[in-house]
C-alpha cells in the first residue's frame, strides 16, 4: 500500500476534463502502485478516511496519472478544491464491471449488436455500463437501452453516440 498526501485540484479549461475535480498522482508513485503501468488501471484503498475501491487512475502523458473525484466522493470527504487529502493505495486487481442482464438480453436480438460491443476496448464497454447503470430512474434506463441499441446497430463508439444525443437536443 503507498501512502501520500495531495491537493484536491480542478482543470480550468483541459479539453473534455474541463471542469474535473482530480487528485495528481506523480509518476514516482503511480509507478510504485503499479510498475510500468501507461494505461488507465483501478485502485482501491482509503481517501482520508473513505474507503474507496475501482477508482481509476486515469494517465496524462509522461507517466503521470489523475484521480477524478466525483461530488459524492467529495462530500463524503468533505473537502473540494483546495483541500489536502491522505491517500492509501494499491492496485484492485478484483475489480470487474459486468454486463446488466438487460443489456446483455437487449444485444442478443441481433448477433451483430452483442459481438460489436463485445468487439469494443474493455474501457469502452465499461462507459456504456456506467452510464446505463447511472440511470435514476427506471424510464431513463430504458432511453439508454434504446440508445446503446441504437449505436450498436451504427457501430459507433461511445462518443459519437453521446454526441448524436447532443445534437438531437439543439
């Protein structure tokens, strides 16, 4: 477990992390949770005393890494940007998103929809799973289905379909 103090931080202008509240993880550390390591990976641990688990650390070029802190995270810590945080940390080699049964049984109407999303980077199926599941409400749920059904069908990946819904709005 690597233990270290940081700085709650937020990107001003920083392209589509505009706005994220992270916490900086310099190479020497990251590299001592996990060696070597140039991809995004998860983490579990405690953040102050959060107990934390499937956090992704998420690269920024020349071996650095960020933690995106979401608000709920930060109310339980209580603390936004400014604050000092102590971290405990080690890489959570257990962590697995898994495909929603609904999902699963709304792909398998055609063959070509569940093998496309099976095609698709393993990080690229967890952003369809996470929006999906971040659903509040039960006729929210179902608009997604329709939508990851949709751009199965398109074989689009997870930003055009978010930016065909953008569109649709305007």
């Amino acid at each position: 477990m690597v233990t270290f103090k940081a700085e709650i931080e937020r990107f001003a202008e920083m392209g589509e992390k505009t706005g994220w509240t992270y916490i900086f993880v310099p190479f020497e550390i990251a590299n001592a949770i996990k060696a070597d390591c140039r991809k995004s990976y998860r983490v579990r641990g405690m953040l102050d005393q959060v107990n934390i688990a499937g956090l992704a650390l998420v690269p920024m070029g020349s071996g650095d890494f960020i933690i995106a802190l979401n608000q709920l995270l930060r109310k339980k810590l209580k603390k936004d940007k400014g604050g000092i945080v102590s971290l405990m940390l080690e890489e959570d080699p257990d962590f697995k998103i898994l495909m929603p049964d609904d999902l699963e049984v709304c792909l398998s109407d055609e063959p070509q929809w569940l093998e496309g999303f099976l095609k698709l980077p393993k990080s690229h199926q967890n952003w369809y799973i996470n929006w999906l599941n971040s659903a509040k409400t039960e006729a929210t749920r179902t608009k997604r289905l329709v939508r990851i059904v949709n751009a199965m069908d398109k074989n689009w990946d997870f930003g055009t379909m978010m930016r065909d819904g953008k569109a649709r709005k305007e």
